[in-house]
C-alpha cells in the first residue's frame, strides 16, 4: 500500500511569514494524507510563532472529518484517479472527532474573524 500523498519540506506553504492563525485537524487514522505533515508544519514554525499554529489531534478520525452527524466514509472510488481512497476513521471515535472539530472551527472562526476584518 502507499499514501496518495507525500510531502516533503518545500511542498508546505511558508504559513508562518504570516501573522495569521491557523486551526489544522489532524486525524491520527489517516489513511491518505500522512499525519506528519501536520507535526512538520509545526516544527518549521519559528518559535515566536508557534502559538499561530494551532493542532486539533484525534485519535481514531479517518481523512473526512466533516460537519457532525455525517456518516463516516472511510473508503470511496475516485473517479479522476481511477481509484479507491481509504480514508480511514472508526466509527465512533470519527464522531467524536466530528462533533468536537466542528465546535473548535465555530469558536475559531468567531474568535479570529473578528480580528483579522478589523486589521483591512
């Protein structure tokens, strides 16, 4: 088996030359995109910055944390690639995931909105 994605250093964006926050949901059952690009992100934020990185974990969550109450879709046909996708995820910890993530995203949202329109 191999991931359908793999990163390397120079792939990321430079985020961090920003001074904007970001909320990144890592799902540790991942079967897609490598969790460790979330942790190399964070590793190449220069210390002064690093509280901009923000890293919702969880354990048990497949690739398509969606909004709550979704079905989990832990494997689907992609018909550009002509392939499956396993994405991975357990039931009940991807609800839990679900649910929790999309409460952290609203008070993400309502937190830092508000600040980044007020600095245009």
């Amino acid at each position: 088996m191999h991931k359908a994605l793999d990163y390397v250093p120079s792939d990321i964006f430079q985020v961090w030359k920003t001074d904007v926050k970001i909320l990144n949901i890592l799902s540790e059952d991942d079967m897609c995109s490598p969790k460790e690009c979330i942790r190399m992100l964070k590793d190449l934020y220069p210390i002064e910055k690093t509280d901009n990185c923000i890293v919702a974990s969880y354990r048990g969550a497949g690739h398509l944390v969606e909004p709550p109450y979704t079905p989990l879709c832990d494997m689907s046909y992609h018909k550009s690639f002509d392939m499956f996708f396993w994405w991975g995820g357990q039931p009940e910890p991807h609800a839990v995931a679900q649910e929790d993530s999309w409460r952290r995203i609203l008070n993400f949202f309502h937190e830092e909105l508000p600040v980044a329109a007020s600095k245009l």
